[in-house]
C-alpha cells in the first residue's frame, strides 16, 4: 500500500474521504491513461527501428502476443501532441461596441469544439475556457491549448514573440500578415487581398509558456478561417505532425481554402516547414 493511499484510508470524515478518493481515482486514471500511451510509442518505436515484435518481447520479458497487443490497442501516442493527461482549450470573447455587449465568433466555438473532441478521441480529458475581452490569460499551466491571436491578448502577442521564425506584422496598407524570416515571404489573407478571395492563413506552434517552465499550443488565424484550417489539418495529419515535432517547440503556417458562405474548410495545406525552434537561430 502506498503512502498516499494510506493517508486516504485514514480520513475519518466521510465527506471529506468520498472527495479525496474521487480525486485520487481521477488522478489515477490519467496516470494509467498516460502510461499505456508511453508503452505503445514504445513498442511503435522499437518495431519502427527495425526489431520483430518476438525481438521486443524476448528483451523485455513478455509475451510477443502481449506486444503485439500493446502496439494496436490504448491511447495512440500522437495524442501527447495536444498533451498528457488533460488538456484546456482556451478560445476568445470578443467585444461587439455597437450592441455593448461580449460575444463570441461561431468560427472560434467551432475550432475549440472540434479541438476538445480531438483531444477526447484520443483518451484526454478536456476543459474550455474563454481568453476575455481584455486579454489576460494566465499561461503558466500545463496543457494549455490557445486559439488566439496576438492582436486580442497581450500575453498571446508576448508569446508568439519567442517565435524565432514566424513573425506577425501589420502590412503598410493595414492588414495583419505573417512574414517567414527564413525566406522573406509575407502571407497575407485572401480576404486583405485584391482581389479578394476565400483564402485565409493560420499559425500553429508549441511556444515557451512566460515562467519558462513549459509550453503551450499556440493557434491563430489571420481570421478566424485560418483557425478552422489549422484544426482541420490537425484533425486529418495529427500522427503526421507528431511524428516530424513530437513535444519539441516548433512553428508553421496552413494555407486555408475555405467555404465563403460557412467558413468551412475546403483545404489545409503547409505553407512552410514545421520549423524546430531548437534548430533555428532568431533572426
């Protein structure tokens, strides 16, 4: 029996024992929910570097149907890319001045929907919360998925900041745009464009959180557009995008052909590398 279960099973208030429990049984099975996860990246690791499943299970001791098993069944790995255990998506309100009132963009409830069902399908639990009007988010937790721009949050535009690749900037003429530094090109939404057109772009990365004790999911689209088609990408290529960055920090943008009449994604396509921050120099 571990200590902490010993503590447990010596509370005598009752009321005050169903609680700790109840806690101590969520914690748990995030625990065994991640572990199982670690296993089969194991496992898929191993067999990807070249060894049989009978190879794997003679050097640790189990059964090859065992392995075999592990390999096809419980959490898949690429789910740590959103995060381990739990994960919080956070989408942003936004304030209507004509009607004096907060509101929230259709677009933006979709993309945090759709994240929060990504996150459940693949074994995590999943809390939302909203970046409020003025912006000011608490960014120092794990976990954290944020489907913000710089432009309606101080903390988010001090965050994509550490981006040593992609930069936002506002173009001569008004509109925001993205500028790879690496290349020199500057995207620009379809919308901000002549003529203009239903295209829009998106920011992805995993940037350092402001107490340097972590990171968080960054998302961004120059529009709300850009938003959907990041989500989108993510929905169809996650085991891809995992497999290129892992856990590790990195940035890239998605060009979005979007539905002018439902926002809807038609397409979701790279525009550039999946840049690794710990392989770039800031410019």
């Amino acid at each position: 029996m571990s200590d902490e279960l010993r503590r447990i099973v010596a509370i005598d208030d009752p009321y005050l024992l169903l609680r700790e429990v109840t806690t101590r049984l969520a914690d748990a099975q995030q625990e065994v929910t991640e572990l199982a996860r670690l296993r089969r990246r194991v496992v898929q690791d191993l067999h990807a570097q070249g060894l049989s499943y009978a190879q794997i299970a003679a050097k640790a001791g189990l059964s090859r149907g065992r392995i075999h098993q592990i390999r096809h069944t419980g959490p898949a790995p690429e789910g740590a890319f959103l995060g381990r255990g739990s994960v919080t998506v956070a989408t942003p309100l936004r304030r209507d001045d004509e009607r004096g009132r907060t509101v929230v963009a259709l677009d933006d409830v979709s993309s945090g929907k759709r994240l929060e069902e990504l996150a459940r399908s693949y074994g995590l639990d999943v809390t939302s919360e909203h970046v409020p009007v003025t912006g000011a988010i608490d960014l120092d937790r794990d976990g954290l998925v944020v489907v913000c721009g710089p432009r309606m949050s101080q903390e988010m535009w001090d965050t994509y900041a550490q981006d040593p690749v992609l930069a936002w900037e506002r173009a001569e003429d008004g509109p925001w745009t993205v500028v790879d530094r690496k290349t020199g090109l500057v995207h620009r939404s379809g919308q901000d464009s002549a003529p203009a057109r239903s295209y829009d772009v998106g920011y992805l990365g995993r940037l350092p959180r402001p107490d340097g004790q972590g990171t968080l999911l960054a998302i961004a689209g120059i529009h709300t557009q850009g938003s959907l088609g990041v989500v989108q990408l993510l929905t169809n290529d996650l085991n891809t995008l995992w497999g290129q960055v892992g856990d590790q920090r990195f940035s890239t943008l998605v060009g979005v052909e979007y539905d002018p009449d439902t926002s809807e994604p038609l397409s979701a396509e790279l525009l550039c590398p999946l840049y690794r921050h710990d392989e770039e120099t800031p410019v």
